[in-house]
C-alpha cells in the first residue's frame, strides 16, 4: 500500500485537458497543488504527489472531460461514462469469474478493438488484459501501459475484498528504464516484446466472491482511484477480514450492513466467522471502527465538507459523538486532523 503517486501520472491526466483546451490551474488549486506539474525544472517540482492529489485531479479532468475509463482505455469510441456502466452491470455477479466475463462482453460491446478487455482462463491460470495493437514510434513499455493493468489488478481485488497475487504479467513493449519500478509494482515475473498485455493469477481466485453492492459502489466511484490506489496489495494478509471490511465499506450515512448479513453472504455461520476473525486478532466491531475511521479521513479530506456533514455521513446523529470517536481512533479531534493536514473549509 503507498500513499505516493508518481507526478507522471499526473502529467498524463493534465495534458488530456490540454489537448480539449481546458485551463487545468484551478484543478491543480483545488487538489492542493503547489507546483506545476508539467515543469520537471522547476525548483518547487516534486517526483511524488499524494493518493487523495492524484484522484482529486482525476476526478476533476475526467469530469471536464465526461469520460470514466481511469485512463485504462485509449479508445475514441467509448460513451461518456462506460467505466462507471460496467462496475453496475457487473457488481451484481456472484463471483469474480463472472465479472471479469460480463466486463469483457461489456468492453466488446462499447469499446473498439483497441481498447476490449482480452479473457483467457484456463484450468491454471486466468489471463486478462489487452490484445496489443503494434506500437508505432514507442516500443518501450511505458508507465501509462503498467497502470493500465495495475488498475485492472486491483479493481478485481477491490470487487473480492482482498488482494489478488500476481503470478506473471506480459508486456508487448521492450524493457522499460527503471524496471525495479515495474517490478515493484507487480511483486511478480515482467516478460517483454510479448504478444499482448497480460495479467497472469491462479484460476482459483475467479470463485471468489463479489463482496461489493451497489452502495459500496457509489462510493467507490466517488473517490477513484483513491481506494484502489490505497489497497493493501500483499496476498498474505488477513484475507477474511480484509473481505469483511470491504463488504462494511465507507459509506455509512444509511447504517452498517449487519454480522448476519455479512456472515451469509460469505457463506457461513455467525459463530463460525466470529472464530475465524478472533483467530485473526480482531473483531467485527474493530473492523467497524477501522472502516469509519478510514471513510472519515477520506471525508475530512473534502474542503466542500464541514465536520458536522461528516459527521452525519459516518452515521452519528451528534457531532460530539464523532469528536470523540474519532479523537480516540486517531488520539486527534477532526479539525486537528485537518489543521495538520493543511485542508481548507471551502465554500
């Protein structure tokens, strides 16, 4: 997990409005940009900006631009807001099998050839990315290329509640300058001047479980990429309760889904997932408090928010109440958390 993005991905984002002629300083205001990012040479300019920099500007250009893809896709023929179409028409499928299928079919349909989402399972491995156009005047794999497969990586993550291991990833492309990067990025075997862009995981994971609803989706879409730039990428981690934190999720101004629903739709027992969670160190509630302080931070990091508006979308009918919970999740009071932080009350 890193809270750090390269200011190159910013650059990708801010020259896509520039090209539609749209003036990008008031969105390097708004995400609390201090410098230019299209300026290596500046002396202000910083290699690094933050996860929540990085989706607030994407938020902003994809706005300006009426087009959801999270950069993934450089079709021309994509209707404004198919990212956003396909996450609904595949959060209802029962498993992760069937929502990388349903957004295959979704791609086809909508997408040009380009840009479709290439599927391939076999009774080893699952492969998933893109059929490879040849790359006229830029052989070497580039950042843009790693994204694009990073995201998909972690969005299935995200849809599972738990991260996805990597057992190889192809690239079409030569091998890039600081490959450690890419290697970093994957934790797994990089092959290059491949036939197509290819993710490689064990079959096994397309059982996995959809964790997501349609309310949990609405928030996602709200912040991203931020949560899945922020999601915890090691595959020996607490799997169960890194799903039941998902399926809590960070929008909690209608209440928290309850034990048994969770426990049923993970298949088991109340006692049963109780046990398995104590073995893990924690608790249902501990995980309750993990997901609405995580969800707090992300509110109190919206200038457009007051604290009392926070408040109420973490579920507390009195905002003492959220003082005080959030003073002992984080030892600060809110608006400490966002002095330190540099947030400004906008509006």
């Amino acid at each position: 997990m890193s809270d750090r993005v390269p200011t190159k991905f910013v650059q990708t984002l801010l020259r896509m409005a520039g090209d539609k002629g749209y003036d990008f300083s008031v969105v390097l205001n708004d995400a609390g940009l201090d410098f230019d990012p299209l300026n290596e040479v500046a002396p202000a300019y910083r290699k690094e900006v933050s996860a929540m920099q990085y989706s607030r500007i994407y938020q902003s250009v994809l706005s300006l631009l009426q087009d959801e893809t999270f950069g993934t896709s450089g079709s021309e023929l994509v209707a404004p807001g198919a990212f956003r179409m396909m996450c609904y028409c595949i959060i209802s499928c029962n498993n992760l099998g069937q929502a990388i299928q349903r957004a295959s079919e979704f791609y086809r349909t909508f997408f040009d050839e380009r840009s479709q989402l290439y599927v391939n399972f076999s009774d080893q491995f699952a492969r998933v990315g893109y059929r490879t156009a040849a790359r006229e005047g830029r052989p070497r794999v580039e950042a843009a290329d790693a994204y694009g497969l990073s995201t998909w990586h972690r969005f299935f993550g995200w849809l599972c509640g738990r991260p996805i291991e990597l057992k190889r990833v192809d690239f079409a492309g030569d091998t890039p300058q600081r490959l450690g990067k890419y290697e970093a990025l994957f934790g797994c075997p990089l092959y290059f001047n491949q036939a197509n862009d290819l993710l490689y995981f064990d079959s096994a994971c397309l059982a996995w479980p959809i964790v997501h609803t349609e309310h949990s989706l609405r928030e996602f879409l709200r912040t991203a990429p931020y949560q899945l730039l922020m999601m915890e990428s090691n595959p020996d981690g607490n799997n169960l309760s890194a799903q039941v934190k998902a399926m809590i999720g960070h929008d909690f101004s209608e209440g928290f889904p309850g034990f048994e629903t969770i426990s049923r739709a993970l298949n088991m027992s109340a006692p049963t997932l109780r046990r398995r969670l104590k073995r893990e160190g924690t608790t249902f509630q501990q995980l309750k408090d993990e997901a609405r302080c995580d969800a707090a931070i992300l509110c109190l990091d919206r200038p457009e928010l007051s604290i009392n508006e926070v408040a109420m979308q973490m579920g507390f009918t009195d905002p003492s109440a959220f003082h005080r919970s959030f003073k002992k999740w984080t030892q600060q009071t809110p608006g400490q958390f966002r002095a330190e932080r540099g947030v400004r009350r906008s509006g």
